[in-house]
C-alpha cells in the first residue's frame, strides 16, 4: 500500500481507539459514586463538552454553578476535540490511581 494510505489508516485507528478510551473514562465516572473535588469535576466537564461539541450554556438551575461551569469551558476552550479526550481520560486515569493507592481518600 501507499504510504499516504497506510498513514491515513494508522490515524483512523489512532481516532478510533482515542474514542473507544474516552467513552470507557465516561462510562467509568458516570458509574463512579463517590465524591470528587469541584476543580476535578469542572474540568471533566469542559474536556467532556469539549470532546463531544457541545458548546450550549450551562443548564443548571443554580446561577453560580452556571458561572463556574462556563469558566471552566472558557479555560478551555482553546484545546481541540482530541486534546479534550485525553484530558478527559488522563484525569479519570488518576483518579483511578489514586483510588488504588488510597482507597481511604476516597471514602465519602
């Protein structure tokens, strides 16, 4: 095969597996129940409106939230689709380390 092709397969892969990882990091925190810091979760959902293309406001019912979300998107909304993935992903990974290392950290 050309080598434009096979470039052109390997990103495809490289998309894909990028995709397959983050929708494993969110099915991984939508099932997580405990608590995480705010900063944490203002993060996770900037890179995860981000990553899906979702640049609706905020939708709480509680007008300080709103602020604080749409903060955390304006801090970054300068990355890409794919740079929010792997936030995403990096974040959910750390704290999957960190659970494992001190489960008691994580006690509600």
């Amino acid at each position: 095969m050309p080598k434009l092709v096979l470039q052109l397969l390997e990103r495809r892969m490289s998309d894909e597996n990028l995709h397959n990882k983050f929708q494993e990091a969110v099915a991984f925190l939508n099932a997580y129940t405990k608590p995480l810091p705010a900063d944490t979760l203002l993060k996770l959902y900037a890179y995860y409106k981000i990553a899906n293309k979702n640049f609706n406001h905020p939708g709480s019912k509680t007008p300080l939230i709103n602020a604080f979300k749409a903060n955390a998107l304006i801090q970054a909304q300068s990355i890409s689709v794919e740079e929010a993935m792997k936030n995403y992903i990096e974040l959910v990974d750390e704290l999957r380390r960190r659970e494992k290392e001190n489960p008691s950290e994580f006690d509600g």
